[in-house]
C-alpha cells in the first residue's frame, strides 16, 4: 500500500475479529515503527506485546477495578479534562461513534458499555503496551518521540490489513498492566494500541474523524500570494 493511501485512509479500529495475530508479522510492524526518528536518536520506547492468557488477565484486571470503582490514573502527567475547541473536538468524535452505534444520548447502560469496552481493549487480539524510559519522564521530548514511533507502528499495522486504535484507556488501571506485563521499574507506561484484524461488521470501524482544514493548522511565511 502506498503510504499517502496508509496516511489517508487509516482510522482508529475498535472491533476486531478473533483471528490471531502472528508474532512474525508483529515483529515486521514494530521493525519499521523502530525506524522513527527521535532526539538526538536517543530512541526511548519500549514495547511490550501481549495477547492470550495474559491480555486476558490485564481485560480482566480492568474491568473489575473499574466495576469496583477504582479512579483510573496514569504513569504520566494527568492533563485534566479536555476544555473549549479540544473538548468540542472531543464531542464530535464521541457524537460520530455513538451515532454509528446507535446509542442514544441518555442510553447510560449502552455508553457505559462503551467506555468499558476501552478498558477490555476493545477485545482486541493483540494490546502493545507502549512505555518509555523512566529518566525522560519529565523531557517532553521523550513524549514526542514515543508518540512518533507509536502512529508508525499504527501505520505500518494499516498497510498490512491490520487494525489499531491507541488506547489510553487501556492502561488508565496502570497498575493492572504493570503487574501482569511485569514492566521494569525504569520505565513509565504512556499508552497502548489495541490491534487485530478489523470486523468489517463492526459499524464503528467505518466512522471518519473530521480534521481542522490546513488554513487552520498551517501558516505559510514567505511565498509569493
Ligand atoms: C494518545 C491517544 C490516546 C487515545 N485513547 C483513546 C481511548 O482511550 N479510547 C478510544 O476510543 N480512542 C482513543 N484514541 C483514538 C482517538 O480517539 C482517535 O485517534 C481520534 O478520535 C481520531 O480518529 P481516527 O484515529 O479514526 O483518525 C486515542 C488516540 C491517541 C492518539
């Protein structure tokens, strides 16, 4: 696949089919992710790919935590609820997946349904838990690396068939993951990708985000008009 189609075409997968995923073709995935570039090339992620028995305990894990009424918490910073154009943002999309759904806006049964699929992974095959170095956790720039190679794993997963939504809520119950994926104490969870083969039945796949036009997020200095 062309990588303008990859780049065009790719949307965050949140049904998967049960069809397993296989190690080799993981490899092949995080080998080109692995090729992002990063500060000064210190290329500080770690990867930790799980599925079966263990997937299975952190979906587990979870939801019981969740039903149980831990708060959710982070390995990084908590940045807070989302405010003016990024909480509108925000809406837009919740608004597009519910309506493809069909769950209605005081459905609290079905939403919360929803939210709960988040923290099972969206039932994926595969999870990859995506951490970075510890001693970077307060360098931005760590961040951003770790964030460039994670949309390279999701693109390269895309162009084989693949689907993959990043799933912050999947590592929200942080120390359910830490525990059953048995993260080293030198690194902080960031995010995982939820990743499978997509069900094409599953009408949230189809949903396309809006995005602000270019004259919105790129200003040209310098050129002639
Ligand atoms: C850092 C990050 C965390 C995300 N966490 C979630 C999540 O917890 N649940 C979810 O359904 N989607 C999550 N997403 C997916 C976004 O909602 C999605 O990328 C956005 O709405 C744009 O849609 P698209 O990926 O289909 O283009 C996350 C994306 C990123 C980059």
């Amino acid at each position: 696949m062309k990588l303008d189609q990859a780049i065009q075409e790719r949307r965050s997968i949140r049904g998967f089919t049960d069809e397993p995923v296989s190690r080799e073709l993981l490899e092949e995935i995080i080998a080109l992710a692995n090729r992002a570039p990063s500060s000064m090339n210190t290329q500080p992620w770690h990867l930790h790919v799980l599925t079966g028995e263990p997937l299975e305990r952190v979906r587990q894990g979870n939801t019981e935590r969740m039903l149980g009424g831990v708060p959710p918490t982070r390995e990084i910073e908590d940045y807070g609820a989302y405010q003016g154009e990024h909480r509108k943002r925000q809406i837009e999309i919740a608004v597009q997946l519910f309506e493809a759904m069909g769950i209605e806006r005081d459905d609290k049964e079905r939403r919360q349904d929803w939210v709960m699929r988040g923290f099972r992974q969206f039932d994926a095959p595969v999870s990859i838990v995506v951490c970075f170095d510890r001693e970077l956790l307060n360098n931005t720039i760590a961040h951003f690396d770790t964030g460039a190679m994670t949309y390279g794993l999701v693109l390269a997963a895309w162009s084989r068939g693949l689907g993959a939504v990043i799933n912050g809520q999947g590592i929200m119950q942080s120390p359910v993951v830490r525990e059953v994926a048995n993260i080293p104490e030198d690194q902080v969870i960031l995010t995982c990708v939820a990743l499978g083969w997509p069900d094409d039945e599953f009408v949230a796949n189809s949903v396309i985000s809006r995005r602000r036009p270019i004259s919105n997020t790129a200003r040209f200095l310098g050129f002639d008009d």
